[in-house]
C-alpha cells in the first residue's frame, strides 16, 4: 500500500526574521520605529528606559541595550543609510554615557 508524502512548501514572507526581532523582542519593549530617529540621545535614552523596565532581560539593562543597538546595526547592513548608521553609532556612545561607561 502506498503512502502519500505532502511535501512540506516554504512559506514566502516579504518581512525578514531580524525586523520580527526587533519590534517583537522577547527582552525589551521598544519604542516603534525608535531606531529611525536623527537623535542619537533619543535612541539611547529610550533603549534605558525600554532595559530598565523589562523584566524578562536576562543580563544587565545595560548589556541588554546595547545588544539590541548592535544586532539592529548588524542586521540592517548595508540596506542601512550611512547617515542612519553613524546616528546609531553615536547613539552607542550616548547609551555609555547614559549608563555611566563612557
């Protein structure tokens, strides 16, 4: 007897996993489109507040924070403007400042 095998069809999504991550992060609660500001003290100020209140992070607010900067920067490559990336770069050394690590 012959057995049928359906075979499994790849679900095509227009949306990246990386853009599921950052709105939908399991450790912080982002402000939308945060990472879309001109102010590099906004982006920090509001990725503190975002680590500070979260409690599902599972290291420092601090540490949380700036990973979620750097894997936003890593992730967007080279689609990122490079204006955009230099705001976010600077928005890192704001995040030192703001935490006390400059």
């Amino acid at each position: 007897m012959p057995t049928t095998h359906k075979k499994a069809t790849a679900h095509k999504t227009t949306r990246k996993w990386s853009a599921e991550v950052t709105e939908n992060s399991d450790a912080l609660d982002l402000k939308k489109n945060i990472f879309e500001s001109h102010d590099p003290k906004e982006i920090a100020q509001s990725l503190k507040s975002s680590a500070n209140k979260s409690h599902r992070r599972k290291s420092s607010p601090y540490r949380s924070a700036m990973s979620m900067l750097t894997f936003y920067i890593n992730r967007a490559g080279k689609n990122l403007p490079k204006r955009q990336k230099n705001v976010l770069e600077k928005a890192k050394d704001e995040l030192r400042v703001a935490f006390g690590r400059e």
